[in-house]
C-alpha cells in the first residue's frame, strides 16, 4: 500500500499494525539504446511493492534521483546528485516520519553505483538498505555470472516486469570488462570510454523467461533480508 494514497489519519491507524516503511530508491540514468531512463526506479518501486504485500509495510514515495557514474554524463537525459546530497535528503525526510512514529525504513533501490550505496549505507541503526539484485546467478545466465548494466541479467528483468518498454529492436552490445572500467566505476576517470554506449554486458542473449526465474529470486532475497533484519532488531 502507497504512503500516497492514504489520508494522514488512514495513515495513524495503519501505523497501529505495522510501523516499518519501505523507501524505493532510483535514479535517472541511461540504460543503453534500448531501456528508459526511469529503469533503475521501475525495479526499486516492484520490489517495493512485493515487499508491502508480504509484510503490509506501507511503501513511501520514490527517491527518483540519486548518484550516477561522472562518464555518464553525456548521456542526454541522465542526471546525478551528490552522495551527501542524496544521504542528507534520505536523513532529512526519515526524520519527520520517526517523529509521527515509524520505527524502521527499509531502503529498496537497484541501482548499483558504489556511490549510491554508501550514500544509503550505515546512515543509522533504524535504516536499512535492500539490493534486490544480490542473487546467486549460477546456472541462469549464459554469458555472464553477475548483474552488470542494462546487460544480460538487467535486460532480461525488464523484458520480464515491463516488456513494452524494451526497445528490443535497437539492442546493441559493446561490452567492457570490469577491469578496463573499475576507473569509471569509481568515479576515477570521468570522460567516457572509448565505444562506449552505455552497456556493460550482453544485453542481446536476455529472455523474458531468464527474468523471470532472476525476478522470483530477487523478490526471495528481499523478503528474507526484510525478515531477517526485524528479527534481528
């Protein structure tokens, strides 16, 4: 259920039964020639919502922005904050909702820019971070062992949740490997690398039968990350 879509007292009631929140985190960042800008967000905002089903968390509204890679840049349409921009955002807007009696918040977000984590990371002991996409992705894949960008794995999730929005026509792969890229990765070369179009991977081999066994993994691991933390606090 959608912090949105209640009135402040529906909100005071619901408060009764479960006082968690969950917080979907995006960004506004290219995804290559064949995926939209508001990816990153469209996951965060699923998974979200399967995790408001299975434990009736109310879910708060979308972090649309948050940090992206410097060389990404000259992408048209993508955009960025700063790390202290977007961990002062998340501090300030937590605070009102543990005055009115939240308890804790649970940040979903699938966007994987080392950045971004930390600034979601160790902010304090009531806020929590879930990367949906922290699978086991042996035996699923075929040409890769892990989620990259807008690849094999991110691909095939998105022909999965949200197929009309795959531009599938207009795929392309140019991959480069994670050692050749570690500098862009952590925001230590900031013009974009050669033939680069904004794919890392092998976005060509996704199926929206692989994203659906990767999707039914993620929505395991958020719930049980969800279960595991208020047991464990």
């Amino acid at each position: 259920m959608k912090l949105l879509d209640c009135t402040y007292t529906e909100v005071k009631e619901l408060l009764k039964e479960n006082k968690n929140l969950i917080i979907p985190a995006g960004t506004c960042e290219q995804h290559g020639p064949h995926l939209p800008l508001n990816n990153d967000i469209l996951c965060a905002e699923y998974f979200a919502e399967e995790l408001s089903k299975a434990t009736g968390c109310l879910v708060a509204p979308t972090i649309n922005y948050g940090v992206n890679l410097p060389c990404d840049r000259s992408f048209t349409g993508t955009t960025s904050i700063s790390k202290d921009t977007l961990r002062r955002m998340i501090i300030e807007i937590i605070d009102w909702w543990r005055h009115q009696g939240f308890l804790k918040f649970f940040i979903i977000t699938f966007h994987g820019d080392p950045f971004h984590i930390d600034a979601l990371s160790d902010i304090s002991d009531d806020i929590y971070i879930i990367e949906p996409y922290e699978i086991d992705y042996s035996g699923i894949l075929e040409k890769q062992t892990t989620m990259r960008h807008s690849c094999e794995a991110e691909t095939s999730v998105s022909l999965y949740l949200y197929p009309e929005k795959v531009r599938t026509s207009l795929i392309e792969e140019q991959d480069i490997v994670f050692e050749d890229f570690r500098e862009y990765l952590f925001h230590e070369k900031c013009e974009k690398p050669n033939g680069y179009i904004g794919c890392l991977g092998y976005p060509k081999s996704a199926t929206k039968e692989k994203g659906k066994i990767l999707v039914e993994k993620m929505i395991e691991r958020t719930i049980k990350e969800y279960r595991k933390i208020t047991l464990e606090n």
